[in-house]
C-alpha cells in the first residue's frame, strides 16, 4: 500500500511523511532483528523519497501509538534490573543500542537530509514532558541523557522533542495536540513546530467512533501558520490498521483510521483530504511571504484578529475568528470582508479571499460496501472448523511451568495473549467450608478472564478501556477431594501510555479465592499461594492452524459446523473480490477473537463488543468550537468494530484462506467479503469557484441531483432551497461528468445562469452516483 498511499498525500499537499519506528516490531527477541516485509523502514523512507517528498523520522523508540506496550518489547521489561523510561543501565544500554542500530542503517542508506536524502527531522523519545514529573530527579537525568545520547548519533538534522518544555538545547521541544496556535517554543530562535495535529482520535472497543470535522482540522491549522507556525504533521494523515497483536492500549481497536484525511483502508475521507488539499495551497502560494515576511498581528475583540505577514515585494494576510457563535465583519485597506465563526480566512494577497476554513468546497464521498462479486463464488461460505484442544489445560491442568504464585502476564515475553494458569484445590468433606455455597472468586487486571472448574466452563469477565482491574465471582459445584481450577487470561493489548505504565499489573495478579457463604459467614480459601502450573498460548496456536502450510491441516471437519461454541477454529476459503478496490471482511455475528488471511494476521476481532450508546446526534455535528475526542462522535449501540481490512497484498488470485479463533462463541455464517468504495459523491462549490468531483478512479454514471443556488442538506438528501439557476442544471452536469472518472465545472453564472436572488451565498451542488 506504501507508494498508493505515498502518491495519495503528496496529491493532498502533503510536503513530509512523519513516521514512528517500532521497537518490538524490529527487535521482537532481543538482538534478533526483523526489517523485512512490512517492516522494512529503509524500504518504507525510500519510497517517500522516490516520490520526492521529506521524512520526519521519530525513533522513540517509546512511541505511545496505541501501539502494544507503547513499542517497549516485552523482553526488555523482563531484564533483570531494568527500570523503563528512567536514568537505569540497563534501559539506556537496550535503548542507545537500538536508537543507534536505527541511525546507523539510516545513514548508511544516506537517507539523512545532511548525506542528501530526505530525512529533516529526527525525534527522540516522547512526550516525556507528560510524565517527567512523576520519575522525579531521576526523570531530569534520563531526559538529559537522552538528548546527549542522541546529539552522539551525530545525524546532521535537528533533533525534536515533542511535548517537552524544558527540552536540552540543541533539542527542540515541539507541540501535539487537536490545537497548538498558543504554542511557544522553549528557545525563542527555535522553530515553532507541531508533531501531532490530532486529525480525529483513535478508537477503544466499547467506545464510539470519533470524527472531527474538516472545518475544525483546517481553522486549527490555518491558525497555527496565523500565529507564527513553521511546520505543521497531521496525526494520522492516515493511520491504518493494527494488524497482529500490534494495538495498545488495553482495548484499542484493531482499525486505527483516526477518522484521519487518508481512510483505513487508502480511500480519501472527502470532504477532509480535499478541504486540506485547498488549504495546502492557498498556504503554499504564499509560502516566500510566510518564510521571509515580519508579522503584525492587530487583535479586533470578540476573538477577532488581522494578521499581516510583510516582506519588501509582497503581503499575505490572515483574517481569524475564534469566536464560536458570531461571524465577524473584518475591515482592511478600505474593504470589507466576512469571516465565519470559528473560521480563519486566508487572502495571499491581503485583497482576495483564496480561503476559509468554514467554506468547504471539497466534494463529500459517502463510502458503500459491495459483496464480493467474484465469479463462481457461492452465497456464502463453506466452513470447517475444529475444537481448540484443552484436554491438556481444562481437563488435566499441565503445563511447562510450575511457581507458587501467580505470575505476571507479561512475565511470558507477549509471545502469544492467552496463558493459562493452573491449579487445583483439595476440599474434603470434613472442611468448615463444605457444606456452604461456595464461588470462586478471581482479582483480574481489566483483560479477559475464562474460569473452568473441574473441566466446566464456569464464565468469563473483562473490563474495558481504562478500567485496570474486576472481582470475577461465580457459584460453582465442587466436589469432595481434588478440584482442578483453570483460568484462561486473554490480553487485549498491553498499556501503552502513563507514567510507568509498564509496571501494570496484566493477567491474573490474585486473590484467586474459594468463598463459602451461609448467612452472614464467609469462609474464604486463598489460592494465590498454591502450586500454579502455566501453559503459553492455545494449541492451536502452537500448531500454527492459521498458516497454510500447518501440518495439521487435515483434521478440520465439515459437518456439525457450531455455532456460539467457545475456543473454536474456523476456516474457510474465498476468491478475491474483483478488481482494485479495498477490501473488508465483515464479521458480524462473531463474539471476540483473533483472524488471519492466508497465514497473515488481519488483528483482533470483536464485533459483539457494542460501543456505547449514548453522546451520538442525528444533527450534523457543528464544527464550531473547541474540539474534543467527545464532541461529533457516532456509531452508537453498534458493533466497535463489524469490518476488518484484508489488504490486497495479502491475498492471491486463486484460492485464499480464512481463519477464525473464536474465543467467546459466535455465527459465521453471515461473514462475507465486500468492497469498500465511494458510491456517492456530492461536490460543493462556492460561486466562481471550481467544482471537482471524482469517483476514485471509477466513471461516474449518474448525476442525481444539481443545483446553483442555495440547496440544503447532506450528501444523501439534498434540497433545493428558493434560489436557482438554470432549470437544466442536471443536464448541464451530466454532460460534463457522466462516463468519466472526475470532471471539473465552474460555479458561475455564465454556466448556470442568473438567478432572482440578491445577498445570498449561492454554491453549486451535485449528488452523483459512482
Ligand atoms: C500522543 C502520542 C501519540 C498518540 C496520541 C494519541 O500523546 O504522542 O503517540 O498516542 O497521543 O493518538
């Protein structure tokens, strides 16, 4: 997907593609590396070049992200000794040796802006300036020795460090955030720079889909280069998929699409990668005039300002309103000029409006899902399936490892997010506690827990996003003699971010409990300190079902397909949907698990986890005012996650395979494979600007609705209001587009006509069908 997406955000204006480097991507074991494949980063910046654009290379290697333990390989947290993110030896020997590992193969590609390539910037650490405070003195010393340690590597770039206001010198301290107009650099003769613009947010499973408008994104940046910004990096300009065991968290989705310009799956997210597209430009013709020119800003009140920037030959001009409700008049060199609430025009000459953030002209996709029309593909899929064997876990409780304790989760190096903890517990009828009710009862850290008692399934627990820990407590028969005890923890990501969030506790920390009850008495029983045996991972794991070449292949059965069985293997093949388009696997009606596309990981899935059903408007969300990730959310009541990325790459022209582990029990009868495309596209263009509407790449075959006037309405459900021009707009519209894959048209009124209506904004607006 690289070049595609490459091309795509250098058409959207894009000038530098920022990247992270994950550390446990690339050092998964310690000292064995992997930048093969995906992880091919000399690979990844040498496309960016090749397309002509710049790099911003943040090393980290901490990198937050969302990301599994916020990029941290698990095996550094099992170093003896070690403390993360601290003035510790042993951390700061394991992190210079990768940050050095890192510049050393970058500059050996001479990929360094100062050897001629297209790296600019580099970044060390990040947002340590967030938790420095709580690591105390040390925490200044692990700061310290991170920008001499970088300022060693020697790359010929600046180094950044983003949201750390007292950065060491050379180090330059820059801004993340939905807004950083305010923002000041530590040194005054430091560039004002913004690493993270928050384009949307991202997604937690249990909460809602995020969207931030395109109208907010744009007057956030407009304003940030109004008040004196010199580099400005959307966060996500497009952030994908967490394919693997790659989302944080706990309970990050697998998608990452952060409602971000460039959509998960590569689709432009119109209007926002158009609206931007404008406002690139518009900045970009007055790129001699920001870099050279002297800045007067004159406040007006009521959150209006008017900013000149100056230079001999040439002004440019910004009009701001930070006011949420009032459009404001602004009056300049004897003109007059309106600028919306909550908006920021932009004139390059200080006489023209080239822009405003609140106009946008930028077409609306509206994105449709097809089922998989390949030839000879039957309704639905034929599936196999086999039983996840746990005669070994549930019934005998074996295992490799016995402690008398219960032990870490991460203590197993993240190889796998189930582990299996074992024991058993002898209660002999004589015991005061037997003839009570009796429950177990299990501490869990917030990941999912599965209970067994005596080879029953007794149920399942887990807390979500932000909640670190449960009482898990079940009614259960034992019976006289020995009892076998098995708890199954599932991780959903480790945390990724907080001050030391790698010290949080994850599986099964205890008490693991027998409780017995009779009136007001309890007896309780402590297992904590049994002999607990430990089992890493499934069997099925172990047995690489998911992979095509698994030895194991033929004991997958066809009949007597389950469904709602817990633990169970499925499998299934598939032709490619046809053509180019993205494509999806939706899997609604499975319960939670992990699923893989001829031997790749496609991530976590779990559409039974519905997201929270409260906070979403039927109301177009008004863009006006300070954005948060609670403001304009949607999806309410609907699965988190019903669709999951099959990237193309990942699939062949013959047969594919499919694979499911589902964890809690679910349908797969309804999975189906579709495209994802847009299918209605609305293009908005203000009076005498030009209207651009494009079907990516498809023909356009219809035009439904066409107006120059003052229609209302979303893309969808458009309405023609009492101003209009010709009355054969659609015609007009339809000659020039239908059959092609974009077309252009001026909204003027030598193309459609006078209308009978004085003062009003006319627009001209177009619904077609791809
Ligand atoms: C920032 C962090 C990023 C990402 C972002 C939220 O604080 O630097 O890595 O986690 O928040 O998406």
């Amino acid at each position: 997907m690289w070049p595609d997406l490459i091309k795509k955000a250098k058409e959207g204006g894009i000038d530098a593609i920022e990247t992270y480097v994950f550390w446990n991507a690339h050092e998964p074991v310690r000292r064995q590396y992997d930048f093969s494949g995906n992880n091919d980063l000399i690979r990844f910046i040498k496309t960016i070049q090749s397309e002509g654009l710049y790099a911003v290379l943040r090393i980290g290697p901490y990198v937050c992200a969302e990301w599994n333990f916020g990029g941290f390989p698990m095996w550094l947290k099992n170093l003896p000794g070690v403390e993360l993110r601290t003035a510790n030896t042993v951390f700061m020997n394991e992190m210079q040796n990768f940050t050095s590992l890192v510049v050393d193969m970058v500059k050996e590609e001479k990929l360094f802006a100062s050897q001629g390539g297209p790296i600019i910037l580099a970044q060390i650490e990040n947002e340590y300036g967030n938790v420095i405070s709580s690591y105390g003195a040390i925490g200044k010393a692990y700061l310290d020795w991170c920008a001499n340690m970088a300022e060693s590597l020697d790359v010929g770039v600046p180094w950044i460090m983003c949201q750390q206001n007292d950065a060491p010198e050379p180090m330059i301290n820059t801004c993340n955030g939905w807004y950083c107009d305010s923002f000041t650099p530590n040194n005054p003769n430091s560039p004002k720079m913004w690493t993270e613009n928050w384009t949307g947010w991202f997604k937690n499973w249990g909460g809602k889909d995020p969207l931030r408008t395109a109208e907010d994104l744009a007057f956030a940046v407009a304003r940030f280069f109004q008040f004196g910004g010199t580099f400005q990096n959307y966060y996500m300009y497009h952030g994908g998929t967490n394919f693997g065991r790659t989302a944080g968290g706990p309970y990050i989705t697998t998608s990452y699409d952060y409602d971000a310009p460039i959509n998960e799956f590569g689709n432009l997210n119109q209007p926002k990668w158009g609206h931007l597209k404008e406002l690139h430009h518009a900045l970009k013709s007055m790129e001699k005039t920001l870099t050279h020119g002297n800045i007067t800003h004159v406040d007006m009140g009521n959150g209006v300002t008017a900013t000149t920037y100056a230079t001999d030959e040439t002004t440019g001009c910004f009009f701001g309103n930070a006011n949420t409700t009032t459009d404001a008049t602004v009056a300049f060199l004897g003109r007059e000029f309106n600028v919306p609430a909550w908006s920021v025009s932009i004139l390059p000459d200080c006489r023209l409006e080239a822009y405003n953030t609140a106009k946008v002209n930028a077409q609306t996709s509206v994105m449709v899902k097809k089922k998989n029309a390949a030839e000879s593909e039957p309704e639905s899929l034929n599936w196999k399936w086999r039983p996840e064997n746990t005669d070994e876990t549930v019934v005998l409780g074996k295992g490799h490892l016995s402690l008398n304790q219960l032990m870490d989760q991460k203590m197993i190096n993240d190889v796998s997010d189930y582990l299996w903890y074992m024991t058993s517990v002898n209660i002999e009828d004589d015991d005061p506690i037997w003839s009570r009710d009796l429950s177990i009862r299990v501490n869990g850290t917030g990941h999912i827990l599965h209970a067994f008692v005596n080879s029953k399934y007794v149920g399942s627990q887990w807390a979500g996003y932000g909640v670190f820990n449960y009482t898990f407590e079940k009614k259960v028969k034992l019976k006289p003699g020995k009892n076998q005890i098995t708890l199954l923890s599932a991780t959903v990501g480790f945390q990724n971010y907080g001050p030391y969030f790698d010290t949080i506790a994850s599986g099964v920390p205890g008490p693991v409990e027998i409780v017995g009850k009779k009136g007001d008495e309890t007896i309780v029983k402590d297992l904590s300190r049994h002999k607990w045996t430990y089992k890493v991972g499934l069997h099925g794991e172990e047995k690489k079902l998911y992979r095509l070449d698994s030895r194991h292949a033929s004991k997958w059965q066809a009949d007597n397909l389950p469904v709602h069985r817990k633990f169970t293997w499925y499998k299934t093949t598939f032709k490619a949907p046809l053509g180019t388009d993205p494509v999806v696997v939706d899997l609604m009606g499975l319960g939670k698990g992990h699923a893989w596309v001829n031997g790749h990981s496609i991530g976590r899935y779990w559409p039974s986890y519905l997201a929270e059903n409260d906070g979403c408007s039927l109301e177009p969300c008004d863009y006006r005012g300070t954005y948060d990730n609670n403001k304009c959310v949607s999806n309410c009541g609907q699965p988190t996650q019903r669709w999951y990325h099959v990237p193309r790459s990942f699939m062949t022209d013959a047969e594919n395979t499919l694979v499911l582990f589902e964890e809690f029990g679910g349908n797969p009868s309804l999975v189906s494979f579709q495209t994802i495309a847009p299918g209605t596209v609305c293009g908005n263009a203000y009076e005498n600007k030009t209207m651009e509407l494009s079907c990516e790449g498809r023909p356009i075959s219809a035009i439904r609705f066409a107006n120059f006037g003052d229609s209302n309405g979303t893309c969808g459900a458009l309405v023609t209001g009492s101003c209009q021009g010709r009355n054969d707009a659609i015609s007009i519209v339809q000659n020039a587009c239908v059959g092609k894959e974009s077309c252009s048209i001026e909204a003027s009124e030598e193309v459609f006509g006078s209308t009978n209506c004085d003062g009003v904004a006319r627009k001209l607006v177009v619904e077609a069908v791809c």
